[in-house]
C-alpha cells in the first residue's frame, strides 16, 4: 500500500475484513428477550493498540494492527445486534471521547458514530491509561436506568493510571447487576489476557470471547452477544413471551422519559398480534409495608396500562397484577439491586 494516503489505507483494510467476514444479521428468532436495557461499545485507542496482533500481520484477517481489528469487530457486533428497544453509545478510552452519545439504539446511526475512530492516530503518549477510561466512564454509567451491558474491545494493556481491574471492581461493586462486562479480546501478552478476563469475570452476566475467534467465527460473534444481550424463547404456541421490564424511581408509579420508546415498542408488537393480550406485572422492592408496596406495584402496572391504552390498545386485551415486593429480581440489600426490583414487566399471552 506504499504511497496510498491514510484514509486510502483504511478504507482498502476495512474491504479486506469485510470481504473475509461477510456476515449480516440472520432473520430474528421469533421471540428474543433483552437481558440488558442498554449497552456501551468501548473502545481501547491507546498506543498499544497501534502494534500488529501477537506481533505479526494477520493477513486472513486483513489486520495491520489491533485498533483496526478492533474496530472492524465493532462494526461485526452492530450488524447482529437484534432491534430489541435497546439504549446505545460509542466511547473510546486512552483517551476517554464520547463518538457516540447514549440514544435509542440505531443500527445506522452506530455505524456513523464508529467511522471516525481513527486507526491511525499519534500515539497517546506511549502509554496506556486503561483504568482511568473506566473511572470516566461511570459518568456515563450513573445516568443510565435499567441494566447497562459494557463491551469492551481492549488488548488489556495498561501502564498508567489507575488499575483496570480495581476500578472495574469499583464499578460493579456501585452498580451491582445492572453492570454486564463483555470484553472482546485482542490480548497478545499473560497481563493483557489476564486483565481481560478478570474483568469480564466480575459480573455474573459477564461475557469473554478472544478477538480473534469473534472476527473468523460466525458462530462465535452470535454465542457473544446472546451471552450478553439477548435470550431466545422457543415460538411455541400458548406461551406467555416475556418483552422488556420498564422501571420506577423509589416510591414513584409515574413513567419515565427514557422508558417511552420501550413502551411504543410494546404497543406497536400488540397491535401487530390481535390474539395476543398483554400482561403487566408491578413490583416494588422491600422498603415499606407489604400492604403500601401491594398497593404501588398495583398502580405501576395500572399506568403502564394507562400508557398502552392511551396509544389505541384495546383495555379489555390488557391484564394487569401487582406482586408487590415478593418476587425480587435483584438482592434487596444494595441501592442497585432495589432500582431493578422497582419495575413493571410487560409479557404477551394467547388470549381465550
């Protein structure tokens, strides 16, 4: 490539990686459910990303470097994403940079937000302040409701700053199982790989996958995002689906701004099944008397309802129940785990 400019450069690695991968986004199993409310793509653009993988080139990957191999693996992760009402954004660490602000997931609009990431950058100093990306990050992390999955694509080098791993720690000690990890590895060295794999360890919803396997392997790059961010629920006929959970500030029944789109969502899948009823089902967590939080799980559901009916679904194909704080979903004992409990789910189910 001697004597092409660097956009030239770029765009003839991303056709080569394109052209190996050829992938798109399988037809969507008839019924995917969300295991996250949003996710975070995070991406390593620190000076150790600019070395050759293992220090050679990977020619069947048409990689020059990690951060190009890194970033060709963002753009694979968005192609299978499923439109499931998700929230999404695009970071980078070393240094921290928003390329995309947290919005209604948007397949395009993601694509847009990772074409700028430069592959190739003046190094950040030679060093590598990978701790200190995820320390910036919980500004990010703190305004976000519901459960946050964070994919990282990193070779886990650090030598500077804060420790990955301890600020990791940190991170889900504060947000407990609304934080999910998912690390796509491009480590070429036992500290990387390690650091890697301790993070994506932390969080039981943590997900693990080597950046090269992700890249040659279909059936990896689907394994990794089922692990992180979706179920598949069998399309059986007779079976209450489960759809999203939308959820509740303390002691509140009023629905929040960023959950609408999740709503619309819901009203648009029942409109589209007119045998299909929906089902709404309040919780609260355990502050209070079981007698107060029956009563507000009970006016939780009533207004999503509300919402539902408001937008032309039909009432009487609406049922609504409240479980007060009898079925938790998260531990009771921490602030996050009662933001999870404080929730409405939203099913569907045949109708009789």
């Amino acid at each position: 490539m001697k004597g092409l400019g660097l956009k030239t450069k770029a765009a003839l690695v991303a056709m080569l990686i394109m052209a190996m991968l050829g992938t798109a986004l399988p037809a969507l199993a008839a019924k995917l459910v969300p295991k996250v409310d949003n996710f975070i793509l995070f991406l390593d653009h620190s000076s150790s990303m600019k070395f050759f993988y293992k220090g050679v080139r990977i020619f069947d990957l048409g990689g020059q470097s990690k951060i190009v191999l890194a970033k060709s693996a963002m753009v694979e992760f968005n192609k299978l994403v499923p439109p499931l009402g998700y929230k999404s954004g695009v970071y980078t660490f070393a240094p921290f940079k928003q390329y995309g602000a947290m919005a209604p997931y948007n397949p395009e609009a993601v694509n847009r937000a990772i074409d700028p990431i430069s592959i190739d950058y003046e190094t950040y100093g030679r060093l590598t302040p990978m701790g200190n990306g995820l320390q910036q990050l919980d500004q990010v992390l703190g305004g976000l409701s519901g459960r946050t999955a964070v994919v990282i694509f990193s070779d886990g080098d650090s030598n500077l700053g804060m420790d990955p791993v301890a600020e990791a720690k940190i991170l889900q000690a504060k947000y407990g199982d609304r934080l999910c990890f998912m690390v796509v590895s491009f480590a070429d060295n036992e500290n990387g790989a390690m650091v890697n794999k301790q993070i994506a360890a932390l969080s039981r919803c943590g997900c693990f996958v080597l950046g090269e396997d992700f890249l040659r392997n279909q059936a990896a790059r689907l394994a990794f995002l089922k692990c992180g961010l979706y179920e598949e629920m069998a399309d059986m006929a007779g079976e209450t689906v489960v759809f999203r959970s939308i959820y509740f500030d303390f002691d509140k029944s009023n629905i929040k701004p960023e959950f609408i789109p999740v709503l619309d969502e819901g009203v648009a899948m029942s409109k589209s099944k007119p045998n299909t009823g929906v089902l709404l089902e309040g919780h609260t967590d355990s502050v209070g008397t079981e007698s107060y939080n029956q009563a507000l799980s009970v006016r939780r559901a009533n207004s999503v309802k509300a919402y539902f009916v408001k937008k032309g679904v039909d009432a009487n194909s609406i049922t609504t129940v409240g479980y007060g704080k009898d079925r938790p979903r998260a531990d009771n004992k921490t602030a996050e785990g009662r933001k999870l409990n404080r929730r409405v789910e939203i099913k569907f189910q045949p109708m009789n």
